[in-house]
C-alpha cells in the first residue's frame, strides 16, 4: 500500500512538472514574440536595417521573384529575438509596380507573424514606420 501511495506521488509530480514546463514553454515563446519590436529597439536602428536590405537587394538583378534566403543571412542582432520561431528572410524583386523589398519575419501558424519590410529610400511598407523605408508590422 506504501509502495503504491509512493508511485501515485511521483506520477503526480511528473505530471505537474511536465504542465508547468509547457506553461513556462509556451510563456516565454508569447512574451518574446510579443516584444518584439522592442527588443529589436535595443539591439539594431532603421538605418542599419536598411542598408543591410539594400546590399541584400544589390545582390539580386533579376524581376519577378521572391527568394527565400538562409537565417544565416539575417541580420546577427535580430537572430537572437525570438529564436523558436525564426526569422525568415526573403527578398521581393517583382516590377516597377512594386518596389524591391526584403522581409524579415518571425512567424508561426498559432500566433501570427510580425516583422520588418524594408526597401531603397522610396519604399513604403505595410504596418507602421520605424524610419523611411523600414516598416514594422504585426497581425497578433
């Protein structure tokens, strides 16, 4: 009886553990995605943002695509954010229409997406302006 009341106990414990560990999981994965733009404040300016976009863009002379780059080609201070969901880079050349653009995104089908839009001195992005040029958007 004494051996039984011991395994419930533990199985009990296991089971509280393995909810507070997906709770904190789960919390720290909403607060950063949260803060975002904030945190991405402190680490890096628009004017940095925006010539990183417009070397990245210099690199591509062909119209009418969208080009998913690696991570390892995004900014380094903005890698670190929200690291369980990314970012994604990806760079849009179509025509005269729409000017050149590279995206930075973090993004997951639970929570929603968020991210930067930035592009030459012209640009003019969805969500609201950081600095000409340099869009940041969110859709939480």
């Amino acid at each position: 009886m004494r051996v039984l009341r011991y395994i419930i106990g533990v199985g009990v414990c296991l089971i509280l553990l393995c909810i507070g560990g997906c709770t904190i999981y789960t919390w720290s994965l909403f607060s950063s995605f949260d803060h975002l733009e904030q945190h991405a404040k402190n680490v890096i300016t628009g004017a940095e943002l925006q010539t990183w976009a417009t070397n990245l863009l210099a690199g591509y002379s062909r119209t009418n695509m969208a080009v998913f780059i690696e991570r390892s080609n995004c900014p380094v201070q903005l890698c670190g954010l929200c690291p369980r969901l990314g970012p994604s880079v990806i760079v849009y050349k179509f025509n005269e229409a729409r000017p050149p653009s590279v995206r930075i995104m973090w993004h997951s089908g639970f929570i929603g997406a968020a991210g930067f839009e930035i592009g030459d001195a012209n640009f003019v992005g969805s969500g609201h302006k950081w600095q000409d040029a340099v869009y940041f958007y969110g859709n939480r």
